[in-house]
C-alpha cells in the first residue's frame, strides 16, 4: 500500500500517535509524517503510506498556513497554552487600536530572524532543547531565518479582539509561513510589538502546499474507509505529494534505466539546473523525482520510489 493521507488531527494527542493509529488501522508499517503538530494543535497532518516515506523530504520543506488565537495578557515558559504563567512579563488594559493592531501585524511579515523555542524538538549538542528545558536549563539559541507570507486579522465577530474579562484578550490570525516558523515564537513576538505578554491559545493547520484542511478526513473517517473498503478513495497517489514539480513522462526503455539508478536525456527539456522533476510512466504512475543536470542535458534520479519488477 502505498499513497498519501491527509488527517485532521485532533487535539490532544501526538502526531507520533497519529502515525501509530494508521499503522494500526491500515495494518501497514511504513507510516510516517511530513512535519510535527503540537499536542494541543489540530488540522492537516500529510501522512506517508509505504513508497510515499521516501517522498518526506520534498514534503518537509513546503510553506504552512495556520489559524491562531494569540493571547494577550500574559506569557508562558512554553510560549503556549500548555505552559506555566511567567510572573513579570508586560501587562496593560485594553485600548489598541486598528492602526496600532495593523503595524505590530506588519512588523513581522515578510523574512524575519526567530529565535527558537526552549520547548522544540531543536538539538543543541546532540540533545533537544525540550529535554533541557524540562530540567530547567536555558541555553543560547541561533536565529533561524523563516519567511511570514501572510499575517492578516480574522475577525469573525466584527471585533478587533476578544476580551476575556479576566485581563486577557484574544485575537485570531491567519498566518501563511515557511517551513521551520515557530508559530508561538510569533505569538510571543506579536505582543511584544504592543508591549504586553503573549502565547498561543489555539492553533490549527489549514494547508500544508497543496493539502487543504477540507480535504482532510478524521482517524474515525479512515476507520469506516477501511470496514467499507473504500480506501481507493481517500488514500491518494504519490504524485499528488509533488504537483508543483514540473513532470516527464518516461519510455519504458527509459524507467528501466531509471530503475537502476540510471540518468535519462533530456536535453532541451528548459528547467533550471538543480530543478525537481517528477519521472512517471505513461499511465501516471510515478517511478521517480529526478534532479535535472541543465549542463548535461540529463535527468538523473535522486529517489527512486516505483517496485522493482
């Protein structure tokens, strides 16, 4: 079996738990995931099935767009609902105004520098900074350079923010980021732009590339997809992980080669030197991403993901 699903992922547990359900649902144990959501958060999780674990790499590096409530009011040691209050950090009433709302929003578009979280998956030295950080070690962090597409208000309510009568107040986004942005980094960043402590109170993941959260289905959806046999309709090929990949469709001379490692030609083929390609068959299957050589003129596999024959 193999193929991509796109699960919505309840809160409330791991996404490692969310891989270990499918495995168990699907009977299969090549199950992995393209990229890790917080306990607390919910939304699009790209699950890989057999073949399609070879094509995580590609996956990781995709753009994300989220929906968030920042918190203002008080920060957390975690920069999230799941953490401790930080006596000491900024307060203030309401009062901020759209304009004031607005530039704090455009101070953090566009590149900018994060410092990651104590509380990541980040390595310092062999060992997660998480695992530093719940034995209540602190250490210097290096700035990672992310990129903020969009960060816009959402106002479903006709208010700018919430407030929560219990000196906090809420104020939802829509955020569109490169891979590796620490949404709670820019929650905390958020209220530090006006002057008050903030964390994330809720987050949920509405697209990873092209997987869309109104395409996702539920780990109780993929059960009864299972008992009613109708898989074929939710898993999805392995070349619907690489749809913005240019493609070539091989001769069978040529995925013969291709399926021992060799580069096929395809001189004036116009991509970039580097450029990803999607190698498929005829009938669309797909048999390998390529990496195109523009002063050799081939098309060489960089991962081969189609069986052997």
């Amino acid at each position: 079996m193999d193929g991509i699903l796109v699960i919505d992922k309840p809160a409330g547990v791991t996404s490692h738990d969310v891989v270990a359900e499918v495995r168990h649902i699907l009977r299969v144990r090549r199950v992995g995931h393209t990229g890790t959501l917080d306990p607390f958060a919910t939304g699009v999780l790209v699950i890989l099935v057999g073949q399609a674990t070879r094509l995580a790499q590609f996956l990781s590096e995709a753009e994300k767009e989220y929906e968030a409530v920042i918190r203002l009011g008080f920060a957390t040691d975690t920069g999230d609902i799941t953490g401790k209050p930080i006596s000491g950090t900024p307060q203030q009433k309401a009062g901020w105004s759209r304009q004031q709302i607005e530039a704090a929003l455009a101070g953090l578009r566009g590149e900018i520098d994060q410092v990651p979280p104590m509380f990541s998956a980040k390595k310092r030295e062999g060992k997660k900074l998480y695992e530093l950080a719940r034995r209540g070690e602190t250490v210097a962090r290096e700035p990672v350079r992310v990129c903020i597409y969009k960060l816009e208000a959402i106002n479903p309510r006709g208010e700018l923010y919430k407030d929560n009568l219990d000196g906090t107040f809420d104020f939802e986004v829509r955020v569109e980021c490169s891979s590796g942005t620490y949404i709670r980094t820019l929650a905390e960043d958020f209220g530090k732009q006006l002057g008050i402590g903030a964390h994330l109170a809720e987050l949920r993941r509405s697209r990873v590339a092209d997987f869309h959260i109104q395409n996702a289905q539920t780990l109780e959806q993929l059960k009864v997809s299972v008992a009613e046999e109708s898989l074929g309709k939710s898993i999805l090929p392995l070349d619907a992980a690489l749809a913005r990949f240019p493609l070539v469709d091989l001769s069978p001379e040529d995925i013969r080669k291709v399926k021992n490692g060799m580069a096929v030609n395809v001189l004036g083929a116009g991509w970039n030197n580097g450029e990803r390609v999607r190698m498929r068959a005829a009938n669309g299957e797909l048999i390998a991403v390529g990496e195109f050589d523009a002063g050799s003129g081939l098309l060489k596999p960089k991962v081969v993901v189609a069986h052997e024959t």
